[in-house]
C-alpha cells in the first residue's frame, strides 16, 4: 500500500513539473511573440530620420537642450536620438561628453552638479541678454525627457550612453532610466530605442527591461568583429534585433551591406546633415539616416 501512494506521489510530482513547464514555457513565448509583433509594426517601418542629439537648432549641433527637442517635434520628427552622462552627484542628465564646449564655463571635461548644470545655459556667451534668450537652450535631465515624452504619446527615444570612463556606465544609465520611466509613466517604455555596443550589452538589458526595441552600433566593435557583418546578422536575428547602425562612410557601394540587409536587418547611418548624400545612401539599400539637419520631409522629398 505504501508503495502505491509512493508511486502516486512521485506521478503527481511528475505531473506538477510539466505543468510548471508548459505554463513558463507558453510565457516566453507569450513574450517573444509580442516582442517580434511589436518590431515589426514599429518605428523603422515609418521612419527614416533619427534626430541626433536631439537635431541641431540655430546651426548649432550636439546641444542636446529642450529647445532642440522641440524643434525636431515641431518639424515632425518623432525619433530622436539622446545622450546621456551622470553629473557628479550622480543624475542622470543629456550631454554629448562633459569636454565639449557648448559656450558654457563647465566645459573643462570634468562633470558639473546637477545645479551647475541646471544654471548654465547652453550657449549663453553667444545670445543676446534678454527674458525670452534666457529661457532657450536649456539643459534636459534624464526626468524632463520622460516628462516630454509622456505628453508627448508618439515620440520614440534612442538612448546613446556614453561610457568611456566606465564599462559599467551603459547599465548604470539604462537602470535609471527606467526608474524615472516607472515613476514617471510605465508606458514611455514602450517607445525606448537602446543602442548596444557590443553583444554583451544586449543580455545586461534584457536582465534590466524587456526592450521593445534595440539598435547595434557597430563603430565600437573590434576591426575582425565590425568587418564581418554574416556574424552581425546572425546574432541580430538571435536576439531579435532589426536595425543596426554604422558611420555612413563606411558604406561605399549596395554590396558593402548585403549581408545585412539580405538579412532583413535594417541600416541607419550616422552622421548625415546633406540631401544628396542621404539620397546616395538611400539608393546604397540603407534604410535611415542619424541627422542634425534633416527631418522626414527632406527624405520624401530625395525619393520623389
């Protein structure tokens, strides 16, 4: 008798695990099927034009200021591309590299508190000293960005972190974002485009926010890795990414990314600013351009 039990004890047991596996099993598929529907209804499919660092305002570039960010929206960009550096009291904040000079006095390469950064305007030196002159070209928090963006129900984000002093800076970065996301509005998430740099930045996101979307930037990568793009694709089509990017010059003919886009992985090169250039790359099967002075519009019009 006690055999019997034992025996049905270990059937049940066995019955339990399958269960436990089909239902973990039926959410990850669950997952990735609403990850692919997404990436194939998604940004890439309506837009060409990424807006760098925010798109340039007044000829000037890499701003990374509100005043940029509204611009870009009101010439009907919806993707924009920002970077993204820590203050030293650690807040995260968008600018290029601390070094560059925006026509501020912190441009010494040595990171500002949040409140020097605040209080400096971006290229006050050069504007006359007026009200309205005081209220542009301001500085974004990492917070104003999510703000803007919940009002603001169409627009898409591309994150550039830029870590050249810490490997760890890309995830630190990336976490906080989506800490400002959840207190902020969840759904901004939705509309997050990360840029990786290197195939194990892909696994370090995944583990901190399912992603709709990703980007591999290839400048980064070593000589032997960025030259051989069958393995690119072949770990884009793994992990389910659609679009990588790379300087537009290294894209000399249509045969020099076939591999990728024999793929079905998109291209978007950085970074183009004349329209006859974007139309050369067009024309090479590059399916978008990063720029500070072309907006959507521009492109329709090179493929009229």
């Amino acid at each position: 008798m006690k055999k019997r039990y034992f025996l049905l004890a270990a059937l049940l047991l066995v019955f339990l695990g399958w269960v436990v596996l089909i239902v973990k099993d039926k959410n990850i598929l669950e997952r990735t099927g609403r990850k692919e529907k997404n990436r194939q209804e998604t940004w890439f499919e309506d837009y060409k034009v990424i807006s760098h660092a925010l798109g340039g305002i007044d000829g000037k570039d890499y701003t990374n200021s509100f005043e940029a960010l509204e611009y870009s929206y009101e010439k009907g960009q919806r993707v924009v591309e920002a970077d993204f550096q820590f203050t030293s009291d650690d807040v995260l904040v968008l600018r290029h590299y601390w070094k560059d000079d925006l026509g501020q006095e912190n441009s010494d390469g040595s990171a500002p508190t949040l409140e020097e950064f605040k209080n400096t305007l971006i290229y006050s030196a050069y504007m006359p000293v007026t009200a309205e002159d005081l209220a542009r070209y301001m500085s974004v928090t990492a917070e104003d960005l999510a703000r803007y963006m919940s009002s603001h129900k169409d627009l898409y984000l591309v994150t550039d972190v830029k870590h050249k002093m810490k490997s760890t800076a890309l995830e630190a970065a990336i976490k906080e974002f989506v800490k400002i996301a959840r207190e902020t509005d969840p759904s901004i998430l939705e509309r997050v485009i990360v840029q990786i740099y290197c195939e194990e930045d892909y696994a370090k996101m995944e583990k901190i926010y399912p992603f709709e979307s990703y980007i591999f930037t290839l400048y980064k990568l070593p000589k032997e890795y960025k030259d051989n793009y069958g393995k690119i694709a072949e770990f884009c089509k793994k992990a389910g990414i659609s679009v990588v990017t790379m300087p537009a010059k290294w894209i000399k003919d249509k045969s020099d990314i076939e591999e990728l886009t024999e793929n079905d992985i998109m291209v978007y090169v950085h970074t183009v600013n004349e329209q006859e250039e974007a139309a050369k790359m067009l024309g090479y099967g590059v399916n978008g351009i990063y720029s500070d002075y072309l907006y959507e519009s521009d492109l329709a019009d090179t493929e009229e």
